[in-house]
RNA sequence: GGCGACGUAGCCAAGUGGCAAGGCGGGGGUCUGCAAAACCCUUAUUCACCGGUUCGAAUCCGGUCGUCGCCUCCA
C-alpha cells in the first residue's frame, strides 16, 4: 500500500486513487526561464509519476502555462514584443529544459490564453452562486461566503487580516477577496468578457483547467510549498464552491524550496540559477540524484559542491550497472531481491526517495562485490538499471567531445601505446599530460588505454 | 505580530520508542612503469542544549538557543 503525505491532513494517508491517477501540477508563469527550484519540483511529480507508473497505475497528468499574468505583460513591454510571442518563446524553453533533465511530458499541458471561454463561464457561476462580485470591471471572489477558507494553509481569515502586510485595492469587500478577472488597462492583451475587456485573475485558470481535463475530484494536485497560500487555498475555495464538492483534490502534494546559497530564490529578488545554467555544468542524472537525494518535502540548498557530490555519486551507479561480467562461476548469482523490496518499500512510504537511492547504492556495491568473486551479475545489473529508470537516471555518459576529435585521440593513443611498450615513459606522459590539458583524461586498464573528456 | 518547518559525522542526508541508511570527502588497501580511474575495507558510544516520561528516546513531553519558510509575485 502506498502512502502519501496529504498536506491538508499533515498527515501521511493510504493512496487510494480513481483509475486512472488524475494528476495536476501547478505549471509555470511564462515571464522568464525556469530556475533550479522549478527542476527540482518537476523532478519531484516526474519521480513520483514514473513510480506509481512502475507500480501499475496509469497516471493522467495535466500541468497548465499561466500565459498571460501582469509580470508577462511588465516583461513583453520592457523587452519591446507582444505578451503571446515573450510566453510561446519560453515555453519552447520550458520543453527543452524538461527534455534535457529527462522529464516526462504531461499528457495535456493547457494554456490559460486558450481557456478564456472556459474561464469565463466558470467566474460566471460562482457570480451566480453568490461566491463572487463584480467591482468596477474587476470580479473578486468572496472569502467569507466559502466557510472553509483556510483549511488547506491552516489559518483563518482573522489572522491572515491581522498579519497582512500587503496592498489592497479598496472596490474589494474583504480584504482577502482576491481577483477572478481583472479589468485590462489600455494597451494589455484583453478579451471581452461580461465584465468588460480583461483577463483572468491568477488563480482561476488552474479550476477551469483542471475541472475541465480531469474532472470535480483530483487524486494528486502537486506544486512547490509557496503555492500553498494563497495560491492553491484560492482554488480549493473556487472549485468546491463551483461544484459543491469537496475534496477538490484528495492528496495535496507539496516539495519543500530549494535554497540558493543559504537564501531563498525568488524571481523577485533575481536571486536565481536557469535550469540551463545549471545543465551547462551538471548532468541531468546529477542534478536529479541531489534532488532525489533528500525527500521531497524538506528544502533543499543548492551549492555547486553537493551537486558535484552528487556527479560522483551517478558515476558509482553507471559503473556498477555497466561492468563488464568477467563471471566464472556460473552458479552463483547475485541476488538483487532484497534490494528491489527496499526499493519499493522506500518508495512506498510517501515516495522516499533518499532510501530508495540508498538501496540502489548497496545494490551497486554488491554487484560490485559480485563481480570481484566472478558471480553472474548480469540480472542485478538490469535491476539497478530499472531501478535508476524509475527515478529518471538515464545512466548515460555523457559524451561533450565532438565526433571529429575522436580519430585523432585515439590515434595519439595509438602512438602513446609504441611508446610505452619501448619504456618511452617521459614521451609517454607527454602524451597523457598533454591530452589531459585539453581536457581528455587518459586511463591506462589492464584491457587496454580508454579516454574520457 | 500570527502560522509552520527544521537543527543527525568535515559536507549532503535517511531514520520518529529497541544496538545511528546511503552518498561525497578523509584514511588504509588491491590494481598499475608511474599516474589516473575503478573496486574493497574503514570513518558518529552518538543525534543543538537543558530537564522530564520510559526497562529503553535522535525518535514522546516541557523549556532554552539557533536556522529557515509562509502571511505580497513565486515551483
């Protein structure tokens, strides 16, 4: 049975999902790159999409584009270009960056500027219901006419009054009110609506879009921790008031923030790594082990050190899986059972991924061991290879050399091998040191000399 | 001010009542012309601090100190 930690109930429950897994994850705001902390999110849901795939479950994932929000506007203005053109760029970024840390594709990946009608007709029925008002071209959203305002962040209306440090507009009843459709200033992208021209609030789109694609009741509804309020408590309060269901999502999954340098990254502060910064140092298989290196839960911190820890780390789990089998002793095998019940129990209790991660590590040390007493290892390998799959590592070198260098590196391998057999040990190393300033290790094995850049 | 999380070896990090996972780094070894790589072995009598409950606590309770997040745009 698999339990997963519901942040509503801050406790962890028995994962008992429809069928399929309907799956929505909080997507992106399309004004900038993606940073290390939307990889890590993203590797997150990825991992734990990929596991209940690997246990069975077909998983119905559906991740939006907010594409269209003020900082698109405030951004498109600055840099000269229309909102449309700044928010489709950077989702073709958005699937490169993806691509390249080896995360599945959502099956629907909606944008709101493509669900307006649908939106509308959402705003328009919790206007209906008496959930929401319209002021001045603007329609808000009425907290105190939804009593469980608040049940998801664990606080009350009277203390997020108290405490509340932010503006407010004053055409609002409430202080907390927030925004379902903003009325457009001149020059913003606009739609006509029954309101006037404008667009949608922040929040809105992600009801629309999921009740649309996955129906009144979410198994799993993931994002980051800062999501929690206001951004998914508004959701809850919009859709179950729309539909008069609740939970509006079963399982709230949340990952805790990764930290840069000792600080929180925001985009506000600019205070940020791009994804593609990031790859242009690491692999993807390292930058997903020191994710999937701790839970999911707890923040992480990023340094360039843990991340090359970690690069060590994918190097020791590539080279267990592909060793090559000297085995003699053609009846001893090495057995990688007990790793696989580990593996899954880890995984199990709410997608531990830091044991499951360590049952693959001793997995490698004993096939490890295995081969040193020339055991068949031959099975544990492909088990630490699934095993490696099902958390996103590819296992793959990575190959940063062009092709056309390849020739002429082996050929002063070639060359350096003469000089080694005629005891040329200074020429030799010439050789060697010299390739090693380019960036070409050499590795004299006893099956013969291999490189690597 | 309100709400919440966390403090485990040099670093990263699991574990939430029964002898402290795993990785990186360090040390020792195997291999090697040397080196590198790889592999093996090893590396916390102790879990921020103080008190309490218990046969037994890193784990439960109370307090102290410290770090961080949310309450405003954020994955």
């Amino acid at each position: 049975m698999i339990k997963v930690y519901n942040s509503q109930s801050q406790s962890k429950e028995d994962f008992l999902p429809s069928d399929p897994v309907k799956m929505y994850v909080c997507g992106v705001t399309t004004y900038s790159d993606c940073h290390i902390g939307h990889a890590m999110s993203y590797i997150v849901f990825d991992t734990i999409r990929r596991y209940l795939e690997y246990r069975g479950y077909s998983v119905k994932h559906v991740q939006n584009f907010t594409d269209i929000d003020d900082k698109i506007i405030a951004n498109a203005n600055r840099l000269n270009v229309p909102a449309k053109e700044l928010a489709d760029g950077l989702i073709d970024n958005f699937f490169a960056d993806m691509d390249a840390l080896n995360i599945q594709h959502a099956h629907i990946y909606p944008k709101v500027t493509e669900e307006i009608s649908d939106i509308i007709n959402l705003v328009k029925g919790l206007i209906d219901k008496g959930y929401a008002y319209q002021s001045e071209g603007d329609v808000y959203f009425r907290v105190n006419s939804f009593t469980g305002y608040g049940k998801l962040s664990h606080r009350s209306l009277d203390e997020m009054v108290t405490g509340d440090q932010g503006q407010h507009l004053d055409n609002k009843e409430h202080p907390m009110d927030f925004a379902l459709w903003k009325s457009a200033k001149p020059g913003d992208p606009e739609w006509d609506s029954p309101w006037g021209k404008g667009r949608p609030g922040w929040h809105i789109e992600c009801s629309s879009m999921s009740l649309k694609y996955l129906g009144e009741t979410l198994d799993i509804h993931g994002g980051g921790q800062d999501l929690v309020f206001p951004h998914h408590e508004n959701e809850i309060a919009q859709s179950e008031a729309y539909t008069g269901k609740a939970p509006f999502a079963k399982y709230w999954m949340h990952n805790g923030l990764l930290q840069f340098e000792k600080e929180k990254m925001s985009k506000s502060t600019g205070n940020l790594i791009t994804i593609k910064e990031a790859l242009s140092l690491f692999s993807s298989d390292a930058l997903r082990l020191f994710v999937l290196s701790s839970h999911y839960r707890s923040p992480i911190t990023y340094t360039k050190d843990n991340v090359v820890a970690m690069s060590r780390g994918v190097q020791r789990l590539r080279q267990a899986a592909f060793s090559e089998s000297n085995a003699t002793e053609s009846d001893n095998i090495v057995d990688g059972e007990p790793f696989k019940n580990r593996f899954i129990e880890a995984m199990d209790d709410d997608f531990n991924t830091a044991q499951a991660v360590a049952a693959l590590f001793d997995l490698a040390k004993e096939i490890n061991k295995g081969q040193k007493a020339k055991m068949q290892v031959s099975k544990a390998q492909k088990m630490l290879t699934e095993f490696a799959g099902v958390l996103g590592l590819t296992l793959k070198e990575e190959e940063s050399i062009s092709l056309d260098a390849i020739p002429l590196i082996e050929l002063l391998i070639e060359t350096r091998k003469g000089l080694r057999t005629a005891k040329q040990w200074e020429l030799a190393d010439n050789v060697r040191n010299g390739l090693l300033a380019l960036g070409i290790t050499l590795e004299d094995k006893p099956s013969g000399t291999t490189w690597k850049a």
